[in-house]
C-alpha cells in the first residue's frame, strides 16, 4: 500500500502553490547544486524567467534524484516574498518554510517526468505524489563505493570529494 505525499506533508492550499521541477539546465544537475551549496541550490528557486514561472504565492521545489527513473527529492518549499530586479535580471525573493525543513534532502516522491515542464501547479499532482523513501538523514551524495568499483561521472566524484 503507497503511502501518499498529503499523508506526511499536509497543505491547506495546494492551489497557492507551483512545483518547482528542477532538472538538468545543460550545465548542471540541481541535485549535485544542492549537495554542494545549499545556497546555491536556493539561487534555483530565485531565478526568474521572463515567464514568471512561480506565479503564485509559494513554491514547492522538487529535484531530480537522477540515480533513480521517476524520483524526485524535496528540496524545500518557499514564500515568494516579491518579484524583482536584481542587477537588470529578474528574480524572485523568497523565504523558505520552516515546516518543510525537516524534509528538505531527505523526502523523495514518484513523478514521472511531465514533458518538460519545470513549473506547474501543486494541486494537479499534490494528491497523486507517492511517497518512495524518507531518508534518515538529508542526502549528501552518492557513498563511496571503493577504488576498485569507480565508474562514476566526474560531477558526482567530485560531490564525494567535497563531503
């Protein structure tokens, strides 16, 4: 029996919120981002298109957990504060929510992958998020597997490096 994202995770109003669906931009893997600079990591959810992706009040920001097909990990949800200028970008200044932080890195979900959408609405999938794992611990790379067995890209050695 699935244990469903709304069991662990309640929100009054999904409809105030856009899922963030952080993936691969051509130069970086937000779960190798995350893993190595949470700061960095927020930088994802304050970047601003000329969309206006995050047009609603709160964002729910999920990262692609690439070792596994359809999985997902929470990295957090957030308060837009206001929608800006800094330095002629646009950008979005945001304040994380405190409830999420016990989940933030250690929540992962099944989503298969809708087109390539990286922001749509949380009520449309809120209820239907299947929980896959709660991790013990938030996570922080892939563990090291011994020199014998490397056969690693290098973005990820270089994340086990660094931890």
């Amino acid at each position: 029996m699935s244990i469903l994202l709304p069991q662990i995770y309640a929100i009054a109003n999904p409809n105030e919120f856009k899922l963030h669906l952080a993936c691969w931009n051509g130069e970086h893997h937000p779960l190798d981002v995350f893993v190595q600079d949470r700061a960095e990591w927020d930088g994802w959810n304050r970047w601003r298109s000329g969309r206006d992706d995050f047009s609603r009040p709160f964002i729910f920001a999920l990262i692609d957990f690439y070792p596994q097909a359809d999985r997902w990990l929470f990295g957090g949800a957030y308060r837009v504060l206001s929608r800006q200028r800094i330095n002629h970008a646009p950008s979005y200044e945001i304040a994380l929510l405190p409830e999420s932080e016990p989940f933030i890195g250690r929540l992962k979900v099944v989503l298969k992958r809708l087109a390539r959408a990286k922001a749509v609405n949380l009520e449309n999938h809120y209820q239907k998020l299947v929980v896959a794992e709660l991790l013990t611990e938030p996570y922080s790379g892939e563990s090291f597997c011994g020199f014998d067995n490397i056969d690693l890209p290098f973005t990820t050695l270089e994340t086990i490096v660094r931890s």
